[in-house]
C-alpha cells in the first residue's frame, strides 16, 4: 500500500497537468473559467492566475466580470507579485466602485503597495503611496474588519519614514563634524523633525541631536557669531529637558551644558 499511494498521487497530478494544459490551450472560454476558479478555490493560485490572464478581457462588461477580475487582482498578491496586484485592484475599484467586494480590494489594494516598502535606508516612494492607500481605507472604512490591520501597517511605515528623517539628520550632523556650515542644515532637519512628528518614538533622539549639532556650530562659530549661537544651543538643552528630564542622553547633554555654560561666563567676564 505505500509503494502504491505515490504512485497514485503521481499519477493523479499528471493527470490534472494535462488537464491544465489542454483548457490552457483551448478556446473554450467557459472551460477555462471553471478551471481558473477550481484552481483559485483549492489555492492554486500560480495555475489560476494564468487562465484569469487569458479570459480577463474576455469577461469586460459581462455580469461574470466582476467576480473575476477580483480573483485576477488576488492571484496576483497570493503568488507575491504586489506591483500587479496593486494595479489589478486600483482598476477594480474603478470599475466597480459599488461591488460588494469594494471593503476588501481596497484593503488589499493598500496591502500591496505596503508589501512594496523598502527598507528605510531605500527611496520611500511605494511607502508614501502605501500610506496614501492605508489611509484613504481608515477614512472610508473604520468600521471595517481590517481596520485594525490597516492602522498597524499605517503606522509601521510612518515610523520607517521617521526613522529615515532621522538617520538623514544624523548623518547631516555627522558630516558637519568635518565641514561646519553643515551643522546649519542638521539643525533646520532636526527642528523640521521635531514640528512634524510629535509623536514619533525618535523624538527624543531628534531633541539631542539638535543639541550636539547646536552646540558643536557655536563652539566653532566667528567670535562675533559664537554667542549667540552659545545661546541658541542652551535653548535646545532646555527644550530636551523640559521634554525628557530623564532623557537616556543625560550624561551627554550634561557635559555639552557645562561646556556651553563655560563659554557663554567668558564673554559675560570679557563684558564685565
């Protein structure tokens, strides 16, 4: 018996494959469309996708229409090609704007491009589109069943873009150890940083940072420029104090206090 189960179970997918490849190349519209939905129904999805690519067209305009071009559109984002089922369900909705599987395209729809965001070290343009879809779908549907999915991916993408404004801004105050006038943009992405995202789990770590770069720019700043900068980065330790009075940066900020405190008593001798 177990030496003939394989056998059979061989047999059976040979069996099904010539099946497959005969409706693949018939002309049988109607042949094809009850195998492309026994495949989808059984999750098949690779072999239902190719006989929804063929009979797609042919059901534009027909009541049958709308059921496959919504199987067409998932095939797609089953077997992992996002870019073409994200496309597939944008022309759904458009399509049909008042199917009762509108809820679910659109979700999918959002799901696909959330699928295409890149690491956050990459161009963000398919995150910025993915959160577009997300929150069309929040708005439209926040009673839906996938709401509560939407709302994490929404907001795992808003902390990868945050966390890419941050890493720039890092990497301004980086390079502006070795060219100074850089520091000046450092500080204007930190402070753009910090208006935009008051809620961001970075925050603190945008607060500090606008102290260092701060800081490092009036320590190297012209004689007639240095105070005022002076007072400038003691402005932004107040802040991230106020903020955070127990921020994890203490020890840092501490010792970038007492050196700006330390410069700013030599001009009030120097003026005395």
């Amino acid at each position: 018996m177990r030496s003939i189960l394989p056998l059979l179970f061989s047999a059976i997918f040979l069996v099904s494959c010539n099946e497959y490849q005969k409706v693949l190349k018939n002309t049988d519209i109607k042949a094809k469309y009850d195998m492309a939905e026994k495949f989808y129904n059984e999750g098949d999805y690779k072999r239902a996708k190719r006989l929804f690519e063929q009979i797609a067209p042919k059901y534009v305009g027909k009541p049958q229409g709308e059921r496959v071009m919504f199987f067409f559109a998932n095939t797609y984002f089953k077997t992992g090609d996002y870019y073409l089922s994200g496309y597939q369900f944008e022309r759904f909705i458009k399509s049909y704007p008042k199917s009762d599987k509108i809820q679910e395209a659109s979700y999918l729809g959002a799901k696909s491009y959330y699928e295409l965001s890149p690491k956050y070290s990459l161009d963000q343009t398919d995150t910025d589109k993915a959160l577009s879809k997300l929150q069309t779908f929040i708005n439209t549907y926040p009673e839906s069943e996938f709401f509560a999915d939407a709302n994490t991916m929404a907001q795992e993408l808003t902390t990868k873009k945050e966390k890419k404004e941050i890493e720039i801004a890092k990497q301004f105050d980086k390079l502006g150890e070795f060219n100074y006038p850089i520091l000046v943009s450092a500080i204007a992405a930190l402070d753009n940083f910090i208006a935009d995202n008051p809620g961001s789990e970075y925050r603190e770590d945008a607060f500090y940072y606008r102290v260092k770069a701060s800081a490092n720019l009036a320590f190297n700043s012209t004689p007639q420029r240095m105070q005022e900068r002076l007072k400038e980065a003691m402005e932004a330790y107040n802040a991230l104090k106020k903020s955070y009075p127990e921020t994890k940066y203490d020890k840092e900020a501490t010792n970038l206090y007492e050196k700006i405190t330390k410069e700013l008593e030599g001009f009030q001798e120097n003026a005395k």
